[in-house]
C-alpha cells in the first residue's frame, strides 16, 4: 500500500488523534481526518500550529515519518519511528563490520547509479546524456577518479543553463532541489530504520555531526528524480516557481508517488526507496555488492504505465 504525503501549511491548524484517525482542524475550513496507518510523511508547514503528544506517538508507531519546516518551507527536522526490526540487532552489527571493500563496492553501486539517472534526464530533456552513461561505466570501486564531481560539471550546466550553479544558499531552482532532496532523504531514512540499519553510520559518508550518513548514501541515486520535477516545474511555469508556493511545494511532496522501475519492477517512489533500502540491508548482512537495487528508470509517464513497462 502506498502510504499517503501529507502537508499542514494553513496558519493556525490543530492536530490530534481520534479513533486511529489524525484529526485535522483549519480556522473557517471543514475538519479532516486521514486514518493513521495510511500516513507515510507528515510535513508540518505552519509555524502556528499545535498537537496532542497522541499525534507524535500513534504516527510514529504507526511507522511515519514527521517532518517539521522552518520560515524557508525547508524542513529543519524530523521524527524517525524506532520500532525493532525482527533481525535488529545482527544487521547493526553487520553494518559494523562491514568491511572497507565493501562499502567502496556499494558507494561505486550508488554513483553509477545516480551518473545513469543523470543521463537519462539530460537524454528525455536535451536529446542526449552527454556522456554521463559512458561515465556510469568508468567508476571504480570507491570512485577514486570523483567522477561524481566530474558528472555535475556536465550535469548541472546542461540541465538548467549554462550560467547555474549548484548552490545549497541559493533561491531559483536552488530553493526548490533542497525542498525536495530533503523531503526524499526523509523517506531514505525512514526506509533504513524500518530495514533494521542505523541511519548514522554511512558506507562512504562520514560526519560526526550528521545522523544520517547513511540516508545520505542511499539518496544519491534519487536525486536525479526531485532534478526531473524541479525541471518540469520550471519548464511549465509562466512565473519562476518559488517555495512559497503552495502548489509548488505539494508538487515536490507528490515526487514519492511517483512510478519508477527499480529492481525490474515499477514502484511508487516512496516504496521503491523501501525496496532499496532493505536490498542495501541485504547486501551488508551477506557482503554482498551485487543483492543492492537501485531505481532504474526516471518517472514513468502515464502511457508506459499503460502500455507494457517493466
């Protein structure tokens, strides 16, 4: 089942839970209610509004994830659920031990993976990938040659025009790629806690301040799909989208309903990351590279969906 994105943005809202349900109150609107077990990422917008400690308990248990924004529309942090997975604690300790052979063989997985996403969005939105598949094939384990780097010297440039800059300070598309990597390292995180490994401790990343090293290993071949939706949303827009935006922003959450192919099958976003995740799980607790499953196609659009893709 796919779990449902929702966003609290109207100024003044109070949440609280009745009978298994989240009871959503909006000054002059109607009340709602979304019955908890159906709720993947709750992202609180609005400065204002107030909860009763049932929402945190019964959405976490429940396995969401909680997503709390600042005055930017960017989140600033999030609540995980920590429920014990079945094989706990011998995936901790196979993540600790895994080797260094074998973290650089997963980070090589990640970077081909993330260089091929890249290709296919500059070959859907320019004609040609600009060698970034080439590239994909030439990493190394552990990509000592940082052909990551030399890809979004190509990537970025051919994206969004010759004169952008990749700039986490940035407003424009800037603004919108942060929303979006974040919303989607969100559900990476989600994802490894429920597959028994601990976010913090990375296979290539490595910060004592970040606690989610690992999420962050696990985005990187994601991240070219929040690029397809910004581009999209530029390419359709009259005015330059901007994340004060209502509709901007729910266009961004919409990217983990997404349908891509990964391992052979079409998923939507936010269980292809699940699928992902546990495959990474798997790989780890047998030392073994080739069990991790990365997304494999951009979004499909509605006629493949229709019309016999994987």
């Amino acid at each position: 089942m796919l779990r449902k994105t929702i966003e609290i943005a109207t100024p003044g809202t109070r949440l609280s839970v009745a009978q298994r349900q989240l009871v959503i109150e909006r000054p002059e609107l109607p009340k709602a209610t979304v019955p908890i077990e159906d709720l993947g990422v709750l992202v609180v917008d609005d400065g204002r509004a107030n909860y009763t400690q049932a929402v945190f308990v019964e959405c976490l248990a429940a396995g969401a994830t909680i997503i709390i924004t600042g005055r930017d529309h960017l989140p600033v942090g999030m609540m995980l659920p920590l429920d014990g997975h079945h094989v706990l604690t011998e995936r901790h300790w196979a993540q600790v031990e895994a080797g260094a052979a074998l973290r650089k063989r997963l980070w090589q997985a990640l970077i081909m993976a993330k260089l091929r996403q890249q290709g296919r969005l500059l070959e859907e939105t320019h004609g040609q990938d600009s060698g970034l598949a080439a590239l994909a094939g030439r990493v190394r384990s552990g990509d000592p040659d940082n052909l990551e780097a030399q890809g979004a010297q190509r990537y970025w440039p051919r994206l969004f025009g010759a004169a952008f800059r990749r700039d986490r300070e940035a407003d424009g598309p800037n603004a919108l790629l942060n929303y979006g990597y974040a919303i989607v390292r969100a559900a990476c995180a989600r994802a490894l806690v429920a597959s028994g490994l601990i976010p913090s401790l990375g296979v290539w990343h490595r910060n004592r301040a970040n606690p989610f090293c690992l999420a962050d290993d696990l985005l990187e071949p994601w991240r070219p799909i929040v690029d397809w939706k910004v581009y999209r949303l530029h390419q359709g827009a009259r005015t330059p989208p901007s994340l004060d935006d209502r509709p901007t922003r729910a266009a961004l959450l919409s990217v983990l309903a997404e349908t891509v192919v990964v391992g052979g099958k079409r998923w939507p976003v936010l269980l292809g990351i699940d699928q992902s995740a546990a495959s990474l799980a798997k790989a780890l607790t047998q030392n073994d590279r080739a069990a991790l499953i990365v997304p494999e196609s951009l979004p499909l659009q509605p006629d493949l969906l229709d019309h016999g893709a994987p």
